[in-house]
C-alpha cells in the first residue's frame, strides 16, 4: 500500500504539471490525479467530485493533497477534503520540482511526504545570473 497523490489547482496547472511529470518519470510510482477548481466554482458542489478522486487515488495510506496557491479556492476546497475522513496532509506552492521529489521518494509515508514535497520545491528554485 502507498499514499495518494491529489494535485487540487486552479484550471490548466494541475493536468499540465502531472502531464510533465509523467512524460518525464515514463511511470508515476504512487497513483495521482489532477483535480482543477474552475474560477467560478461551487466548493460544496465540487466537494462530491474531489472526493471521489480522493477516494481514486487512496493507495490505503492517505493522501498528499498538493495544490498551487494557498488561500485560493484549490486550496480551500483541499481544506474541506482534509475533514471527510481520508488521513490527508496538505501542502501549497505546487510546482513541477515538487511533484518529481515526490514520485522520487514514493517509499515514504504521508507523515514525510509534506516535508519532501515543501524541500523539492524550495531547491527547486535556483538564482542564476549568468
């Protein structure tokens, strides 16, 4: 059994991001779905929605639940994911180096995969001034 992955974005970010990234990886090690809040969105009309993708991906371990910006309706609609029953840990600022650090440590357990995820989008960002 694994953790879940569930990328909860706004329009375009979570399908692009999680198409990358499996292009990349040829195959994703722990099962994840893109879940995109439109602008004008309902969150208790979505809420059956984006749990059953919840519920898709649950490997049996919970599930991270990574979304792109916090406070943002993505993220408020992960908090309300996070109170249905289902071991989630959640963590903002999706990026692609985020994902991949993810999928490259799928061994752990939904206690380190929030830390992963946070340090694979922090050394992520590099300054170059060349």
């Amino acid at each position: 059994m694994a953790c879940g992955i569930l990328l909860v974005t706004h329009p375009g970010v979570g399908v692009s991001i999680l198409t990358v990234a499996t292009a990349l990886l040829r195959q994703l090690p722990l099962k994840a779905e893109a879940f995109e809040v439109p602008f004008d969105a309902d969150l208790e009309a979505l809420l059956p929605q984006a749990s059953a993708a919840l519920r898709r991906v649950d490997g049996g371990e919970g599930v991270l639940v990574l979304t792109d910006l916090y406070g943002a309706s993505p993220s408020n609609l992960a908090g309300k994911l996070a109170r249905l029953g289902t071991p989630v840990r959640r963590v903002s600022a999706l990026s692609l180096p985020m994902l991949l650090r993810v999928m490259n440590y799928s061994e752990q357990g939904l206690d380190e995969l929030p830390v992963t995820a946070a340090a694979g989008a922090r050394n992520g960002v590099i300054h170059d001034d060349a």
